[in-house]
C-alpha cells in the first residue's frame, strides 16, 4: 500500500526561534538543514534531494550550491498558501520509494516577524491577481480576514463558543510552558486572558493567533532500511496525503475530502491516533480540524477542547504538545512536524506514552501525515 512505513524521518534540526534572527533566510535553512543531517547521522554528500515551501525565498539550486550537492536527483516545491508541509512528505516519500531519490530535505527558513509578514498580507495578499481581484478591494487582504468569516458562520451552525476556542490556546499555552524552545516558555495563559484581549478580526481573539516567528526547520527522509542505522526509536511514515480547498460547503475545510484517503491508507482510523499535531494558525481551526478529519462528530470539537481532551497528560488525544504555532512559533507546519518525530522517537517534553501512530496536519486538509514508531 503505496510507501507504508518505507520511508523514515531520520533527522530533524531547527534554529532558533525569535523575532528578529538577524541572518538572512537561507542562512536559517542550512542551519537547519546541518542540524537535521547531523541528527540523522547522514553525510551532506548523501543528499539527492530538496523540497521546499513554494513561497521560501531560498531556491533550491542555491541551497545545493551551499550544500556541495554535485548532482541534485529530486527537486520542487508545491503552491499552497504557506501550509504544505505534509504534502511535502508525500512527495519525498513517493520519490524515495520509486527509486527516484535516496535522502531527501525539505526546508524552511522564514524571517516572518522581522521581514515580510503575513499578518500584514505581504506574503499571501495585495495581489489583485485571480480570485483576489473579487475579494481584496474590499478589505480581505490577510488569511484571518477570510478565516473569520469562516470561523463565524461555524460558530452559527455548530454552536462552537468563542470560550471553546481560547481552551484550545489555553491547552497549548500549557504545552509550551513545558518546552524550552517555545516562544512562550516562560509565559503562562488564563481563559481570562484569552476571552479579555482584544479582538482582531471577529471572532479571533489576540491569542487566537498565530505567532509571526522568524526561525528555520528542515527534515531528512530516507528509506526505512538506510534509517535503521540511527540507533534507537524512528519516525516511519505510515501514510501521507496531500490534498487541496474543496468546493465542500462554506464551512467545511478540505480536511473533509482528505481524510477518507489518508485514514485508507494509513490502514487505522482515528481512535488509533495517540497524539496529534494541528495547524493552528487560528485556534478556531483545531476544533474544525478534530471533527472534519473524524476525531469527534461536527459540532463535538468545542466540547472535546474544553473538557480537557486535548491536554497533556490527561487527555485522550493530547493537541500540539510542543506548544502549536500559537504559544511555539509559526514556522508553516515545520514545527510541528519536528514534534511529531520527537513524539515517535520519545522525547517530547510534553511525550504521550506509548505513542505508536501519529498524527500531522500541516493546513487543515491541505496536507496531513500519520507516523509510525519504529524500534
């Protein structure tokens, strides 16, 4: 069944995470990308293979060029707003297991706080190109823009709180107290805190949003076989999807026409899943995550959030134990892939006992990604 469990994660590596790095972006992705063939215990030389976030500024002939890589086998980038993570595994992964690539990287090196900001729309608005034409003159020119109208009309159908939502922040402002490479470590979350700052775009909530992080990431992909040569627990890709916005109704993201095909291949369903990494750009998104990818039934999530569902370590499915790109760092989904190989592997400062499957989605149906521990 395609690539199950073929292709590891054999090395994770990430700078880092600030507001003002100081160094260029691709002088964060190799530093990333030295980390993670370190960790992988993979020469430089051995790499065949980049990936790339369609809007990373750093090419990847540059990246070879920087690298040494004489012969760059397996190469691309896939356009998605930002949030392609997930189907930049999938795609590493099949050239691996069709022979096309040996040792894949895929990297991310962003100055998103201190250089162009999406937030600000210098990143995914001010176009006025294709659908933006119909939609920027009148004042959509950030993802939260468009998001709130989405996250409202949720709110109107299921009945989801706004208090529901800050419990999902909440939670993972608990995670990252417990993560020393959080941006937030240091700083604790009330619900009072959350239901008390100011709005931004209605009904997103200051801590409703994600943090604007400048900081690099990179993960190393090889076969199953080639990886075992790292000792100890490995990150076995079980399955991964890629998919795109689907025409499903207004409110329903597009994690509702993925998931059929991932929990498909992945051969287990979501009562499986041990632990799961969300993209929670806006935390209105993880409650809409766990009931469009199966989790819960639509219109539970808010309940599950604010039972405490989702906390480490008394929750059923505990939610982005490193803290998420609300209380971690917005790094598009790399951040939390990392984490999601510290959860296989063990070493996790929020870490779910025995872990055998678990779950990534880099976009909320964009991209997602189940994981295997192997031994």
């Amino acid at each position: 069944m395609a690539f199950m469990n073929a292709v590891t994660i054999a090395g994770v590596g990430e700078t880092e995470y600030s507001k003002n790095s100081g160094r260029s972006e691709l002088q964060l992705s190799l530093e990333a990308i030295s980390r993670a063939l370190e960790d992988a215990g993979i020469d430089r030389k051995e790499v065949d293979g980049l990936l790339r976030w369609s809007v990373d500024t750093s090419p990847e002939a540059t990246v070879a060029a920087n690298m040494g890589i004489e012969d760059l086998a397996w190469f691309g980038e896939i356009s998605q707003a930002g949030n392609v993570g997930a189907a930049l595994i999938a795609n590493g992964a099949a050239a691996i297991h069709a022979g096309l690539a040996n040792v894949v990287v895929i990297y991310r090196g962003v100055n998103g706080r201190s250089g162009r900001r999406y937030g600000r729309g210098d990143v995914t608005g001010r176009s006025g190109r294709g659908a933006a034409a119909y939609s920027e003159p009148f004042g959509l020119l950030t993802p939260q823009h468009g998001l709130a109208l989405m996250a409202r009309r949720r709110m109107f159908e299921t009945g989801v709180t706004s208090a529901q939502f800050g419990m999902v922040a909440v939670t993972e402002r608990g995670h990252a107290n417990r993560n020393p490479r959080a941006t937030f470590y240091d700083t604790p979350l009330t619900l009072d805190d959350h239901q008390n700052s100011r709005l931004i775009v209605d009904p997103f909530h200051l801590f409703d949003c994600c943090l604007e992080t400048d900081g690099g990431g990179a993960i190393v992909l090889t076969s199953t076989d080639r990886a075992k040569a790292r000792p100890g627990p490995s990150a076995m890709i079980r399955a991964a999807a890629q998919g795109g916005y689907s025409s499903h109704g207004f409110t329903d993201t597009a994690a509702v026409a993925l998931a059929p095909r991932l929990w498909k291949q992945a051969k287990v369903d979501p009562s499986e899943i041990s632990v799961a990494q969300i993209y929670d750009h806006f935390a209105p998104f993880v409650v809409f995550a766990l009931e469009d990818y199966g989790f819960v039934l639509r219109g539970e999530g808010g309940e599950f959030v604010s039972s405490g569902e989702i906390t480490w370590e008394s929750g059923s499915l505990p939610v982005n134990t490193s803290g998420g790109h609300l209380s971690e760092a917005y790094m598009q989904g790399m951040n939390q892939l990392i984490e999601s190989v510290r959860q296989a592997r063990g070493e996790s400062t929020s870490q779910v006992r025995d872990a055998q499957f678990s779950f990534v989605d880099t976009g909320i149906g964009t991209g997602a990604v189940v994981l295997e521990r192997g031994e």
